[in-house]
C-alpha cells in the first residue's frame, strides 16, 4: 500500500555504489528496493542496514539485462509501494581483459574491456536522449566517477592498489581518490536538489579528469 513516503530502485546496490546510494536515501526517507544478481549474503546485510534507518525496504533479485527480470522488479516496487520516485541505474560490469588486447574482445554476451568503454560513451548519449524523450515528467543524470576506493579496484589493481592508489591520490587536485559515499552523495542531490537539472553527466574524480 502506497503512503507519503518517496520510493527508491537501486539496481547493483548489494555493495559498493549501489549500497551508499541506496543507504543515503533510505537516511533521506526513502523506502528503497534494492537489486543484486548473485550477492545474496550482501544484499541481506544492506537491507537489515536500510532496515535499521527505518521504513520499508526490500531486496530484489535479477539480472537487469534481461527485460522480463526487470519488468519483474519494476512490478514489485508497485506491489510493494504504489509508486517510484527515483532509479538508480547502477549496475555494471567488467573483466580482465586488457584494453591493448584487441584479440581478446569476442563481443559475445558478457564485459570486455573496449566494450565496457563504448557502453560508457552509449550511456552518456543516452542520458541526453532520454532526457528530451522523458522531459518534463522525467529527468535523466548520470555520473562518472574516478577510481573510487575499496573492492572494485582492489579487485582490478591487485596487488599494486595500495601503490597505483597512493599515486592517483597525489595527481589529484583533492589529493584522495573517490569513495562511494562521495559518489551516493552526489546522485542523492541529483535526486533531490536539483530539479531543473538534467541530461548532464557528473564527473566525481575531485579535478583529476579536468587537470591531467
């Protein structure tokens, strides 16, 4: 049943982004539904944190490129909250391959390097699209953010993160690397501080992208 509270989808929010996101707005007031595709165990301990904020909040399990599963969790945020006030289209993903091994790019379904690269420059063409397509019940923002601190990159960067990390730091204008507090904090204003904002990209890097 419907009430005056604003509801929330966060896709990919069992960790990382995703959880800052869907967290700062449940401290906002917002019932969040939350997605994940394979971290169950993640997904539980975000939502007993939303939980511990108060509202009502719930965990959503699909992969959201496949049309009948997100058809399927846009129906249960229905269900569950007669309304939807705010998507964060969070979820991504990427692999090893690297960006110089143009051989090991088959395209087939499933991230690679150059394809995750053009799905980046797509998503900004389709900010700007959908923000006149939508326009004005609908607004449309995306963000971008630097190399962000903690599990994706120490993934990535392995044993060098503590180096690479240090180093990318001090060739920062801020002289720290992004977290995904910083990066939850600017969609969370996205949301609900600007309101004659839209079809932008925010890049949140702290100036490295502007002055290097």
């Amino acid at each position: 049943m419907a009430d005056d509270r604003p509801a929330a989808l966060v896709t990919g929010s069992a960790s990382g982004i995703g959880r800052a996101a869907a967290l700062r707005l449940a401290r906002a007031g917002y019932d969040v539904a939350i997605n994940y595709r394979r971290s169950e165990d993640g997904a539980r301990c975000t939502v007993a944190e939303l939980e511990s904020l108060g509202g009502r909040h719930l965990a959503l399990r699909g992969d959201v490129s496949d049309d009948t599963a997100v058809a399927a969790m846009v129906a249960a945020v229905d269900d569950a909250y007669g309304r939807l006030d705010a998507l964060v289209n969070n979820a991504g993903m990427t692999s090893s391959t690297p960006p110089e091994d143009l051989d090991g790019v088959d395209l087939r379904p499933g991230p690679q390097p150059l394809a995750y690269a053009a799905s980046k420059a797509a998503v900004v063409s389709l900010t700007r699209t959908l923000s006149r397509v939508l326009a004005p019940e609908v607004r449309v923002n995306a963000v971008a953010p630097g190399w962000i601190a903690g599990e994706w990159m120490q993934r990535t960067l392995g044993d060098d993160y503590d180096r690479l990390m240090e180093r990318r730091a001090a060739w920062t204008p801020m002289k720290r690397n992004v977290t995904a507090e910083d990066v939850a904090e600017t969609i969370f204003s996205l949301i609900a501080s600007h309101p004659f904002v839209t079809g932008e990209t925010v890049v949140i890097d702290g100036g490295y992208a502007a002055t290097t």
